[in-house]
C-alpha cells in the first residue's frame, strides 16, 4: 500500500487550548479514513491544518511526496488535497452549474472540456436537474451534494470531507453514502468526518478516533469498536448505532 | 483560432446582441445633431470606463470607490505623451491602459495583501484617487490646477487623432473600442480567470479550497480594471482636449463610473452600457425640463441644481426598489412569472 | 467596530502586531531625528510662531472634526451603515443657523436650540424612510443611497439658496470678556498664535457636546439600549427593545452631532451646499483613525487629524492639507484597520 498523505507529530493551540496534540497518521491510497470523536475534540482543526486553512504550531504534513504544512490553501488544493466545509459555501450568487465549473477549472483552460467535466460531476452527485438554479435557495441536501461535486470537479487525489451527511434525512444520507462509495471507487482517497456512526463504520476501510485533541485509537472499524479506550471515552457514552 | 471559434459558439446569443447594438449606434450620428452626438460620444466614454470597473467591483466582487484614479492616470498619460513628447495618442493610449493597469496592480497589491476588503477597500480606493487628484494639482509640471490644453490642429490628422469632422469620427472610434472592451468582457466571463474572479467574488476561503488563488485572481482582475478605465480616461482628453486634475480625478468621476453598471447590473455584460444610456438619458431629460418646463412646472425654469435632486432621488429609489439593478429587475420579474 | 466590518478584516493577528510595532518604532525614530534636526538648524527659533499657529489651529478645527466624526462613527457602530449623507446634514445645520441669524437675528449659538432637534427629526425620517429598507442590503447599496440622499440634500439646498457663497460676522467676534480672574481680548493671542472666537467657542463646544454624547451613551437607558442593540441586535430584541426604533433613534442622534457641528462652524465658513461635504471625507479619517463605533476614538482621532493636517502646512509647503489626511487615512486602513481605539479582532 502506498501512502498519499502523512500526518506528523501535529500540534495546534488557541490561547491556551490545546486543539490538537501530537498527531500523526497515514492515509494510503485508495483508502477512506474516517474521524470519530466529540464535538470539539479537534477533528476540524486537523483537517484545517491538512488542508492549510490554518497554520500548526509543530509538526510535518507530506502529501504526494510533497511536505505541506506550510503551504497556502490554495496551493495544496492545486496538489489534489481538496476539502469540503463543515458548513458548506456554495458560491449563493452562481448556478450549480458555474459553482461546479470553478472546481473544473482547477485542471483545464478550455471552457469546452470544463463545461464538459461539470456535467459530468453534476450527473455522478444527482445534480442535473438543478444545474441552472441558483445556489441560493437550495435545501441542505442539495448545498451538501453541490460542495462535494464541485470539489470533485478539480481532479482531486484526496478529498477530505467533513461532515457531509450532518443535517440530511435518512433518505439522503443513503444516497449520499452512494455517491461517496462511488468516487472511492473511482480511486480517490479520503479522510472523512462524520457523527453518523452507522454511515462512518460502513464507508470507512480504517478508522481514527480523537479525543480531547490527541488520537486515541486509529483501525479498522471492527477493532475500534472493540477498544476498551475508545468505548470507554467515546463511544460508551454517545455510540449510537442508527443515524440520529 | 479554436479557442476563438468556441468562445463564439458558447456566447453566440451575447454577441449577437452586440453586433446589433453596434449596427443601431453606430448610425447614430445621421440622426442626432452635433450637440446630442458629442453627448453621445460622452456617454460611450463612460460606459467604457464603467466596464473596467465592472470587471473589479461587478466580477471580482471588489468595490472600488475611486476608479478616477484610473481615468485620469490614462487621460494625463495620453496629454503628456501628446503635448510634451508628441506621441501620437493611439500609442498613448496604449500606454494609458498600461499605467492603469501597473498602478491597478500596485494598489491592489498593497491594499488586498493588507486584507482590505468590502468598505474598507472603498475608502482606501477613494483616498487613493483624492490624493492623485491634489498630487496632480501641485505637480507644475503637469500643469498643476490648470490642468492641460491640447493644441488644436487643422484638418484631418490621424496621427494625432485630430480630425475636420471630429465628431463622427471619434464616436465610431470610441464605439469601436466599447465593442472591443464587451468583447473581452465576454471573454473573461466565459473563460477559468472570469470563473475564479466570480468564484473569489462569492467566497474567498472557499475558492482558495478549489485551488484559486485568492490575491493572483483579485490582481488580475485590478489590472485588467485598471487598463480598460484608463484607455476610456485617455479617450476623455482626445475628445475634449482639455482635462484638469478635478475633471478626471474628481470623486465625481469615481461615482459617475460606479454608478453606470449598479443601475445597470452589476456583474452583468450589459449593465455598465445600459446603465449609461438611461442615466445619460436620464440626466438630459432632467436638465432639459429644467431648461424648457412645460407650463404647468413653468416655476421650475432654469432652476440650478434641480436636475440632481430628481437625479439624486431616482438613485435612492432605485437601490430601494430595485437593488440588482435594470437586468436584476427584469430578471426577477421574468423569474416572478414563470412560477 | 461593526458586525459586518469585523468579520470583513480578517488580519493575521501576529503579523499585525509586528508590524504595527515596527511602524510605531520607525514613527518614534523619524520624529526624533526630525526634531533634532528642527532645532539644530535653527528652524525652531525662526519658526516657532508658525509651529504655535499650526498646533493651535489644529486642535480647534480637530475639535469640530471630532464632533461631526462622533455622529457618523455612532451611526456606523450601531446601524453598520457608512453614511455618506452626513455632511450634507451638517450642511442643513450650516443653512439652518445661517438662516436663522440673518433673517431672525438669531444668535448662532442659541440656534443649536433649534438645529440640533431639527436635525435629530430629519435624520429620523431619513433613516425610517430610506436607510431602514436596506439595513440588510450589501455594502455598496447602502453607500449609494446615503450618496443619493447628499446629492438631494445638496442639490435642494442649491434650488433654494443658489451657490453663492456667503458668510457672517459675528457682532461681538472682536470684544473682550472679563471672566474675573482674566480679561480674554479677541482675537486672543497664546503663544503667538491668534486665536479667533467663533473657532474657540466651536472647539469648547465639540468638548462639552462630546461629553454629553459620551455620557448619554454610557450612562444613561438609552445609552445602554443602543450599546447593546450595536453588540447584540437579536438579544437586544429578545429583551424587548425595539430595534428598529433604536436606529431610528440612534441616525437622529448622529444627524444632530452633524447639525450641532454645522452651527459651530457656520460663523467661521464660507457657507455653501457643499460646505459639509469635506467634512464628510475628513469624517471617515477619523472614524477609521478613531475606532468606528467609538464615541472618545472619534475625539481623539479628530484632534490628531487637525493637528496632522495643520502641522504638514508648515513642513511641506505649497501641497494641499488634505493629502497628508490622506496619507495617515491610508497607513492606518493598512496597519490599524480596526483603529487606535478599535480591540484587535482576528
């Protein structure tokens, strides 16, 4: 197995809040890596630091051969390290189709074959029939399924997804579920976040749980399940099996 | 050539559209007397310099309060180079659009690494063009508050762009260039730099996700603003061979250029040209009421100022009623239709 | 500062202290060396009346700046709107009191009587009629109407009062007072600067109407229905302040600091239309110098620009006072956009 990202030994603090403690893992190729943990427990700071939204105070990310902690966001996306946001940011002013586009740009100039990239993500994420609406308006399912579409469209080789069934019906979430398996299928890896646990244990090949800013555990789900650590900080108080 | 054949293909309805407004206007100038055509000739000057800002503000999101900063750099630019080195104005404008755009890239620079945004962007670009407006007024050699003449010459002269029957002439000069600016406006909205700049425009953090650099994109867009103003800034001292500091770097200039495309539809193609036809229009309809009222308004006659306070009250109702402007409102009316 | 502005200027916070020290120090180095060379060459001795003239000229026109700035930085923390019709209603106070004292013979002190309620009701039906339907529009809608608003306002003022410029003597300008303990001889004299009357009093009462602004902010219902509408307009609501009413209220009080300054300056000013409009411009200087929202920023920042703008008289001669103010406009929007009163956000 090769490994596409490496986290290393990653520390962050805000004031005197340790966010994140040492932190390091592997993702390999292919793979989805899910994130469990509370609500505060630093799942979103690490991603923000992978992603280079915000800076680590120590620590070392290699992505693809390259190291990138200290890179801008825009730099690591243009690697094929793209992100989707915890609370999406569709582009309100612009159809789906153009908030599309803008990922398809990312690795073609000819707007021929970037039209041609968008419809083709818009018809994977079940977004045709809404390509001329504007993103203004949409429901949350439909906002959620835009974000990942449009970070689809860039060509990425990881894409780290955060909380992308939060919110949807159970409904939605299945066909979310879907469409997620199918761009793993089409050999993109991915670190996912997800309170749903029943979507998180099913999609996931490994999982990580942190806890309070440090990881406590990282295997495969039917391990993590079992690990008197993580059932007895996490998954003891709130594990629930059916999405809530 | 065939990224040229496509951009065709996927605006052909756009350029459709402007190839019958340039076939309208530019017979323009049999029907309309001398006065109403350098009106006219006018009115294309600032819908050129309204689609450089339209690019910044209306594409890129960033709202420029102070774009006679780059109209009068191209109109001085082009007086300079004319009366003191004798440079034949095609190159001057040329040249123009050049220190628009280098100077577009050096404010943008400085304010957008700064993280000036939204109102604060406003009022630095507002401070930067005050202070080339007093700047030009105490530099003699650019003729200080007298601002600068340009010699008349007899007959045609193509090198200084001088001509018997100047007026004709220079309006379907200028026109040409407005067609060339909506083309090239075309351009970008179809093409990956017009898609970051409405990408960075929605959302900085979110564009900077999908691989756009945020600061590359809004410097673009600066000096490409910054290049089309100043060309229309140049044009200005070509056709009325006279500008002073206050003229072309006034505040008024920055909000006559602004306002253009907001009535019109900002980040439309067409908002900056339709926004100055109605309110050129608008504006002569005010003035000639107050010039030559009808009977019954008989006490309104040559009423100094009136024409701005009618002015001044249809911009507040517009922003009120219809904020998207023109476009924006038919828009919402055929949207309101449909369902 | 203002919701909307806050979450705009997002600025690394460590690479901003860093360079603000770094600025404060080259700033300290620059005005040391400078005043070290001023003295040594024998600057100082040969002008240091004109020095006198510029600081006191500074402080008394940085007082007026700092009254008008007052109302347009309270309405700017509070309703989140950048007013650009405030000088335009300075300018209605200017006509008001000029008005009053030509037609009426109303002592244009006393006239503050009539042109600060006049003003506080005018910029109450503005804001219910105009401002309030786009309190939720963007930036530059906002910026345009109260743009629009000037240009009526200005325009009306021409139809009425042409754009002839005029101007007042003030009958008792050239007295003297015994106040007891000292005679003051106008135009007074204090180290060989002069000091004109309607200048002094125009500054002594920027002082006392800031106070009364500053306490009625502070300490009084109002005052503190207004702060917490400004920080907290939802909780505000929740505990049962009508909102809409504070803003109403909150662009009259603002458009009254404007009349008051108007009829403060009038005795000292080429009245015109657009005798408020540089105001308005200066205004904006000292209310991003100052910290917008902040009632003793807008003083301070007001005092410093009046002194900025007099004192560049003397050093670069010939050049307008206004692009200095613009310059320090443009340092601070770079270095200190959240101004010296402003808290540094993230």
């Amino acid at each position: 197995m090769t490994t596409i990202l490496n986290v290393d030994d990653v520390s962050k603090s805000f004031g005197g809040l340790k966010a994140v403690r040492e932190v390091g893992f592997d993702l390999h190729e292919g793979e989805i890596l899910g994130f469990i943990g509370p609500n505060g427990a630093g799942k979103t700071t690490l991603f923000n630091i992978v992603a280079g939204a915000i800076p680590a105070d120590s620590g070392f990310v290699t992505f693809d051969g390259q190291r990138t902690e200290a890179m801008r966001p825009h730099e690591i996306a243009r690697l094929g390290l793209v992100r989707t946001f915890q609370v999406v940011k569709p582009f309100s002013g612009l159809t789906v189709h153009e908030n599309v586009l803008v990922g398809a740009f990312l690795n073609r100039r000819d707007p021929t074959e970037a039209n041609a990239r968008s419809r083709e993500m818009m018809r994977i994420t079940g977004l045709t029939p809404y390509a001329d609406r504007a993103a203004q308006g949409l429901t949350l399912a439909i906002r959620k399924r835009l974000e990942l579409a449009r970070a689809l469209a860039t060509d990425p080789k990881v894409l780290l997804l955060d909380e992308v069934l939060a919110g949807l019906t159970p409904t939605e979430g299945a066909e979310m579920i879907e469409v997620v398996r199918s761009i793993r299928d089409g050999g993109v890896s991915m670190l996912i976040i997800e309170h749903v646990m029943a979507a998180i244990m099913a999609l996931s090949d490994r999982i990580a749980v942190i806890h309070h800013g440090e990881m406590l555990a990282i295997g495969k789900p039917a391990e993590i399940v079992k690990d008197p650590r993580v059932v007895e900080a996490y998954l003891g108080e709130e594990f629930q099996i059916a999405p809530d | 050539m065939n990224r040229l054949s496509t951009l065709v293909k996927s605006s052909s309805s756009d350029l459709l559209v402007l190839l019958g407004v340039v076939a309208i206007l530019s017979i323009l100038p049999v029907a309309l007397n001398p006065f109403l055509l350098s009106v006219a000739t006018g009115v294309l000057i600032f819908a050129l310099a309204a689609i450089g800002w339209n690019v910044l503000s209306g594409f890129a999101g960033q709202f420029s309060f102070g774009h006679a900063a780059f109209f009068g750099l191209g109109a001085y630019t082009v007086a300079i180079l004319l009366t003191k080195y004798s440079v034949s104005p095609w190159l001057g404008l040329v040249v123009g659009g050049l220190v628009g755009a280098a100077f577009g890239l050096v404010v943008g620079w400085v304010s957008f690494r700064f993280g000036l945004k939204g109102a604060y962007f406003a009022l630095a670009t507002f401070a930067v063009a005050e202070m080339l407006r007093i700047t030009f007024n105490n530099l003699d050699y650019l003729g200080a508050g007298i601002g600068i003449t340009i010699p008349l010459v007899y007959g045609d002269d193509w090198v200084r762009m001088q001509f018997s029957n100047t007026r004709e002439i220079h309006y379907w000069l200028i026109l040409g260039l407005l067609a060339v600016a909506v083309v090239a406006t075309i351009a970008i909205k179809r093409s990956r730099i017009g898609s970051y700049m409405f990408a960075v425009r929605e959302d900085e953090d979110a564009a900077a996700a999908l691989g756009i650099n945020p600061l590359k994109t809004k410097l673009v867009a600066m000096s490409i603003s910054g290049f089309i103003t100043a060309v229309a800034g140049g044009y200005f001292t070509l056709f009325f061979l006279f500008i002073d500091p206050d003229v072309v770097f006034g505040a008024v200039v920055s909000v006559a250029i602004l306002l253009r495309p907001i009535v019109g539809g900002m980040g439309t193609i067409w908002g900056p040209v339709i926004g100055a036809a109605v309110l050129s229009l608008l504006g002569e309809l005010t003035r000639s009421l107050v010039r030559d009222p009808p009977a019954f308004l008989s006490f309104i006659e040559g009423a100094n100022g009136l024409d701005q306070v009618l002015f001044g009250l249809i911009l507040v109702v517009m922003i009120i009623r219809a904020p998207d402007g023109i476009l924006g409102w038919f828009r919402r009316r055929r949207k309101q239709a449909q369902t | 500062m203002g919701r909307k502005l806050t979450s705009d200027t997002t600025v690394n916070e460590t690479t901003q202290g860093r360079s603000r020290a770094w600025v404060w120090t080259v700033l300290a180095i620059v005005a040391f060396v400078l005043g070290i060379f001023l003295v040594q060459s024998g600057w100082w001795d040969s002008n240091h009346s004109v020095f006198a003239q510029a600081v006191v000229s500074g402080l008394l026109i940085g007082g007026v700046y700092g009254l008008v700035a007052m109302g347009l930085s309270l309405v700017f923390g509070v309703l989140d709107i950048i007013n650009f019709a405030h000088g335009a209603l300075m300018t209605i106070g200017i006509y008001a009191s000029y008005l009053l004292f030509q037609e009426y013979g109303v002592d244009p002190y006393i006239s503050l009587l009539i042109t600060v309620p006049l003003l506080f009701v005018v910029g109450m039906g503005i804001q219910h009629f105009a401002i309030n339907p786009v309190m939720t529009a963007p930036v530059h809608n906002q910026l345009l109407l109260t743009l629009g608003i000037a240009i009526m306002i200005e325009n009306i003022l021409l139809v009425v009062f042409t754009g002839t410029p005029r101007s007042i003597e003030l009958p008792y300008a050239r007295e003297s007072f015994d106040l007891g303990f000292v005679t003051l001889d106008f135009p007074l004299k204090v180290f060989g600067a002069v000091v004109s009357m309607p200048k002094l009093i125009a500054f002594v009462m920027a002082i006392v109407l800031a106070l009364v602004l500053y306490v009625l902010i502070q300490r009084t219902w109002l005052g503190s229905a207004i702060r917490a509408s400004a920080q907290q307009p939802e909780g505000a609501e929740l505990v049962g302040i009508d909102i809409n009413r504070i803003y109403m209220i909150t662009f009259g009080i603002g458009a009254a600091a404007a009349g008051a300054a108007g009829t403060l300056v009038m005795p000292f000013l080429f009245v015109s239309p657009t005798a408020g409009a540089t105001f308005n411009i200066i205004a904006f200087v000292v209310v991003v110098l100052g910290g917008m929202g902040s009632v003793p920023g807008a003083l301070v920042g007001g005092l410093i620009i009046g002194l900025t703008q007099e004192m560049s008289q003397i050093f670069v001669s010939g050049s307008s006072k206004f692009l200095s103010v613009f310059v320090v406009f443009i340092l601070v929007l770079l270095f200190r956009p959240q101004g010296i009163f402003g808290k540094a956000h993230r």
